[in-house]
C-alpha cells in the first residue's frame, strides 16, 4: 500500500516498508528496504549481458527509451530472460546461434511481449497469442 509516491508497505507485513531511490532526473535506482530492524539499501542490479554474437540477428527498431530488451522463443524454451538485446544505432539487436529449422519469438521490453514489427510471418500460439515466425534454412 502506498504511503507516498515513494514509499510502501505490505498491510498484511505491517512491519515492512520499502522506499524507492531516485536519482536527480527521477529514475529508480535503488530501494530500502525497512523490516523494523533499520533500513537496508539494496541497489539497481546492472543490466544484463547482451547476445550479440551468433549467426541470426534479430533488430527491433525504436523503444531507445527501453532499460532493457531481450528476445525469447522455441529456440530457448520461451525463457524470457536468456538472451538480452543490446542498443545499436535507432534500436535493439541481439544475435544467437540457431541451428536450421521453424522457430516463433517474441520481443521483451521492459517486461511487455511483442511480436517483431518488421516481420510479417506471424503464427497463432494456439492460446489466443500471436507469436512472429522465422524459418532457418540449412546452408
């Protein structure tokens, strides 16, 4: 529950607040956390290391404002967390190795899914979502 724009706590832990760190243009970069026994800072974990080396490029245009941007698919059990996307000219990129086949993805930034923009071959999940397709030929 919100005790201020910044500040929270849990009404079923009564006990614990947390408040969130900013810095001077606004953006979060820390929080404490406050159990009853003193404030413990925890700090922003760096961002991740991104796949940039393999042999199918991804490209994901826009969303320079993104913190973070990674791809998931078949190719990694649809683990959204695997493979991260680094910031390359207007956008995003992320390379990985995949070996020939059909595969579906989706883009994830800053924790909402989306399908590829530029790629028109898209396929129903079966569950009502729409995942974009690619096709790896064997060389």
């Amino acid at each position: 529950m919100a005790e201020s724009e910044s500040r929270f706590y849990d009404s079923e832990i009564p006990d614990l607040h947390l408040a969130f760190i900013k810095n001077e243009k606004g953006n979060v970069i820390g929080l404490t956390l406050n159990s009853g026994q003193g404030d413990m800072r925890v700090k922003k974990m760096p961002p991740p290391v991104p796949s940039v080396t393999g042999n199918t490029t991804f490209k994901l245009t826009g969303h320079t404002d993104a913190e973070a941007v990674a791809i998931y698919g078949s190719f990694n059990n649809w683990i959204q967390t695997k493979n991260y996307c680094a910031r390359e000219g207007d956008g995003w990129v992320c390379r990985i190795n995949l070996a020939p086949g059909k595969y579906t993805y989706r883009f994830l930034v800053d924790g909402v899914g989306l399908i590829d923009p530029t790629n028109p071959d898209t396929e129903d999940d079966g569950n009502g979502h729409v995942d974009s397709v690619i096709v790896i030929k064997p060389k």
